[in-house]
C-alpha cells in the first residue's frame, strides 16, 4: 500500500517542481498529523485520509484493490494591499491560490504513474526509489479542488483531493 502512496506523492512533487522549481512541498503525512506546529503558508502538503477497497466487479480476496484517498493542501495568507490594512482580499491571495492549482493540475497529469519501491537511506534520511518487477502502474481520479477562507483573518485553506487506484500485494495464506 505504501508503494502506492510513496509513488503519487513523488510523481506529482516533481512534475510541480518542474513547473516551478521554488515551490516548497511539506511532505506526506498521515490527515490525522495535519496541522503541524508549524505550517508554512504557500506550502503543498499531500495528506493520506485512508483506503476503501473497490467494488465486487474485479475484487479479489488474495489481491485487493484499494483506493487511496489523497488532499493535497496547502495555505495561503496573502498580503495586505497597504500597510495595516487588512481586508478580506488580502491582496494576492487571489493570484497565490490559482498559481497552486495550477501547479496541481500540472503534478497530477496525466493520471498515472508506475508504482515504485520507495525507501529510506538511514545514513542521509533520502528516499531511494527502485522499480517493481513486474513494472506495475497506479491511476488516480480528475483532482477536486475546493477552498475554504476565514473571513476575519483572509487566510485560505486550499484541498485538492483525488483518489489513487492500487492493486496490493498477494495476502498471504
């Protein structure tokens, strides 16, 4: 399962720093982690909200299939359009928020991407990718994109959801 996850979050955290080398992605994390201490505003983070398997046309009890619910989310402030004036708008908070999505959009195409052995290099703390043998590919949803604003402080809470489509391992007996 984890594979599956590993390997959405890097695709989609590279084609983003394709687009736009200076974004800053937080990590993956599980939803109940979220929010850290500290949350960098205009951050990506890709929050993992839990599996449900798929329904009986193609289920297997050996080798299920799970869908993977995923949000990537992020925050964004804005700047105030004068000094000590604050309003709702907050100035280019605007422009912040549909930069991401469209950074987003970009990451998550074309939809699909192959499932990779990710791991962890105890000496560096590095991830060190290997492929799958046999090569094995994961598809996700169209990405939903929805925005929550608190109107007192103009903070914008940007979620982007799609769901990741995984065959797992054989169960053993």
């Amino acid at each position: 399962m984890i594979e599956a996850l590993d390997s959405h979050y890097l695709f989609v955290k590279n084609r983003i720093q394709t687009l736009n080398p200076q974004r800053k992605l937080g990590g993956i994390m599980d939803a109940m982690d979220w929010p850290t201490q500290v949350v960098d505003f205009e951050t990506i983070y890709c929050l993992t909200l839990g599996e449900v398997p798929i329904d009986k046309v193609g289920a297997s009890a050996a080798i299920p299939i799970l869908h993977h619910t995923v949000q990537w989310t992020w925050l964004i402030l804005g700047t105030n359009p004068q000094a000590g004036l604050q309003i709702r708008s907050r100035g280019d908070r605007y422009r912040k928020h549909y930069q991401i999505v469209k950074e987003i959009l970009n990451g998550t195409y074309p939809r699909f991407c192959e499932k990779l052995q990710v791991t962890s290099d105890p000496a560096t703390g590095n991830l060190v990718t290997a492929h799958m043998n046999p090569i094995e590919y994961i598809t996700w949803t169209p990405v939903s994109i929805s925005k929550k604003v608190d109107k007192a402080s103009g903070l914008l809470y940007g979620i982007a959801t799609v769901r990741i489509t995984n065959m797992t391992d054989l169960i053993a007996a």
